[in-house]
C-alpha cells in the first residue's frame, strides 16, 4: 500500500507550524537511608561492613516471575530499532521499466503554470529512479466535504489510479478562490517499491525544500516550485549511503533498553542488593567478629558475613571484654537454659563455681552481655 512520504501547507500571504509535547511521571519510593513513616530498619553486608536503610515493604520477598511479563513493555522499543538498522547501509536500486511509467500532471486546480518546465524536471527524475512522478492539483472544496484530511484523500487517489507501487504522487490543492489568509495543503504518496530511493531522509529534505519555496511570495507557485524541488533532488539519489551514526545510536539505544529492562526486573540494580537484607529487630547491637574483626548486626546473621566463621554471642563478646586472653567459652553457657552437658542435669548459673577461671570464662556475668559492651 502507498504511503504518505510527508507533506505541508500555508497560508496565503503567510505561514504556521505547531509542536507536540511530552510527559513524564515518577516512581514511588520503598527504599531510605533514613527512618520514614512505616518503614522498619534493614541491614545487609557489603564490602566489609553493615549498611543499614528503611524500607515500608519486605525488600527479601523474592519477586514473582510474572515481573518478566514487563518485559512485553519493551518490545515497541525493540521493533523501533528494525527501521533504524536498514537505515545504517542503503543501495537504492533504480526500479525496473515494468509498468505503465506515463508522467502524470492532472491540473484540476488550474495552477500549473509552465507544464513543459514541470514535465521535463518529472522525466529527468523518472530517468534516474525508475519511479513514476504525478502531480495532481485540486481544490480544497473537492475532498473538503468528504475526507478529513488531504493524505487520506490522496491515498485514494492513488490506489483508484494506479495498480503498482511504483508511483510518487505529489498533490497539492488550494481554495478554488483564494483570499489572504487561505489554507493551501499539499501531500506526497510513495508506492512501497520506491521507499529505498525516496528514503525517510530524501523525502525530508524533499519536502523541507517544497514548504520553503511554496512558501516564497505571497501566493505560492505550485509549478515552479515542485519543478525547482524535484531538480534539487534528483542529482541526489541513487547513491549508497552509510550511516554509522545510526549504527552507534543503535547500540546505545538497545544498550540502554537492555540495561532498563534488568533493572525494572530486578536482576541488577538496587532491589537485588537489598534481598539478602536482614530486618534489624529491636534491641540488637553492633558486634565484632572475632575471627575477622568485621562489624555485624547481632541476631541478624548465623555465620560471619564476611568470613563464615560462625557466631557465637560469647565469642564476640569476649573480643570486647577479654582479647588478650585466648579462650574457649563452651556452648551451654550461651544460653540462659541452665542446663549442664557434661552430666545431662539441669543446673543453674548461680550454683557453678568458676570464680578460678578468668573473667571471660566465667558463667556469670557473660550472661549479661549487653552489660559487658557498654
Ligand atoms: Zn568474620
């Protein structure tokens, strides 16, 4: 099917244009270095050392695989970059003499005034390319009452006149009797076998050309000016043309699609960091690891974070209240249970005898822990 190649227009005695505009919004935020509203402390071990920040949702909860069906979002963003790859090498190929190649000029609108000058830049530029140019003038009033647009409008045209896909067709159309301040329109329609020649960039400096010179003076000469932009064009075709600009935006562009999606789905970035976090209940202290020296959150870890080794509330205790001395505090008295391993009876702490033993073996005492760190 045809398509359009772009088009403009104006007014008599003047001229316009109009801007789209964008939006943007914002994520929610579930992660903090400070306490907010909600929120409950986290810990997780990097690099040596704690970090510690609040967050209202539970950053270990292991997030669905549905999160993959994100991924959908980004194939739009994917299939852009299938016409930004045929732009990177173009050969444009001159289109075989096949089909009826008689040069249209249908001047409905009456506004054609050299048509030799008109029809001999049309057959320069059919010589080089193989497609088939038509102009076609109309008023505004013929398809004002029916169509919404002058593009629609000349898709039809198109179609009902010609069986290929191997025409250009230019229309323009203007009021039958214009005053100052009327809208004239114009339209260029490409069969699909000339998209290789009138490339998305010739046909923009084709049409840029045709606003400008439509545009001279203060009523616009239709066949000068189409004459003047086919001839600016012409020499211009046909030529291979390499853009690695294209190919280097390509791979930015996909880079950075690629480096969104593993974000959004977790697979790096800031959430993935904060699933082996550990909530930091209350009461829990900063305690030393007596094997490596790293710092850790009491209660928050079975072994080191940072060396394996495992952990032992006695032991880290001890590096704080006896580190000279090397000892071997037993697992029982760990624990508040009184309760003796060597002869399987419960004892209580306040009947075992150690006051021989050094300060850090003792059972009394260590079992205030938090006594012992301030
Ligand atoms: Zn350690």
């Amino acid at each position: 099917m045809p398509h359009s190649s772009g088009g403009g227009g104006g007014s008599f005695g003047g001229g316009g244009g109009s801007f789209d505009s964008g939006s943007s919004g914002s994520d929610s935020v579930h992660y903090s270095n400070n306490p907010f509203p909600g929120a409950d402390q986290y810990v997780y071990y990097h690099h040596g050392s704690p970090h510690y920040f609040y967050s209202d949702i539970d950053p270990t909860k292991k997030p669905s695989p549905l999160r993959f069906l994100l991924l959908l979002i980004y194939l739009p963003f994917l299939a852009a970059l299938l016409p930004m790859a045929k732009g990177i090498i173009n050969i444009p190929k001159k289109l075989p003499i096949d089909y009826n190649t008689a040069i249209v000029i249908n001047d409905d609108a009456d506004v054609i005034t050299d048509e030799a000058k008109l029809a001999s830049s049309l057959e320069a530029f059919l010589d080089k390319t193989g497609i088939a140019p038509a102009v076609v003038t109309v008023d505004n009033e013929t398809w004002q009452a029916n169509y919404a647009d002058l593009e629609t409008y000349a898709y039809d045209w198109y179609v009902d006149n010609f069986p290929d896909e191997n025409h250009w067709l230019i229309m323009y159309s203007e009021p039958q009797d214009p005053v100052q301040g009327d809208r004239y329109y114009w339209e260029g329609m490409q069969g699909d076998n000339t998209d290789n020649i009138i490339t998305t960039q010739a046909a923009e400096g084709f049409n840029n050309n045709l606003n400008n010179l439509l545009a001279q003076g203060d009523r616009p000469d239709v066949s000068g000016s189409i004459s003047k932009a086919f001839d600016d064009l012409t020499p211009t075709l046909m030529k291979v043309t390499f853009r690695p600009q294209i190919l280097f935006m390509g791979i930015l562009f996909f880079g950075f699609i690629i480096f969104h999606a593993l974000g959004m789905t977790g697979v790096i970035g800031s959430r993935r960091k904060y699933r082996n976090a550990v909530q930091v209940v209350k009461g829990a202290k900063e305690v030393q690891c007596s094997a490596c020296g790293g710092k850790y959150m009491s209660g928050t870890v079975e072994t080191c974070p940072y060396c394996g080794a495992p952990v032992s509330g006695v032991e880290d205790i001890r590096i704080r209240t006896d580190a000279d001395e090397s000892v071997k505090i037993s697992q029982p008295y760990m624990s508040n249970d009184p309760y003796d391993y060597s002869s399987g009876q419960k004892v209580r702490a306040e009947d075992i005898d150690d006051s021989e033993l050094p300060l850090s073996q003792r059972v009394k005492g260590i079992f205030k822990p938090k006594d012992d760190i301030e």
